[in-house]
C-alpha cells in the first residue's frame, strides 16, 4: 500500500516492483483531485502514469 486517505475510500496499491500499479476508489467515481494527488504520489515514486490504462466503471445501461 503506497497511499491511502483517512475514510478508506480511496487507495494507491503497487505490486512487488514498479510494473502494477493500482488507484482503487469504492465508488466509481473518483474525485479529479484525489486522481492528480495519487498520481502525483505515483510519479514521484517512479511509477510510468503515463502508461496507466483507466477503466470505465460506469454501469452499462
């Protein structure tokens, strides 16, 4: 665990070394502030977040 915010909403999770990388939200939206700390976070660490694929989660309807 890399980060995580204080109501366990969201989470920042990496595998053993660089090649995973995880931003997990209990909800399917994540707020745009939350995603650019995190990323923030992510990059600093040496993480490629330009490389990151983003799901859409959104239900189908």
């Amino acid at each position: 665990m890399i980060a995580l915010d204080d109501d366990y909403q969201y989470a920042l999770v990496s595998g053993p070394n660089r090649d995973y990388l995880w931003l997990l939200s209990r909800t399917p939206e994540l707020p745009a502030e939350v995603k650019q700390r995190y990323l923030s976070i992510a990059k600093t660490l040496g993480f490629a977040v330009d490389n990151l694929v983003w799901v859409n989660q959104q239900p189908r309807g």
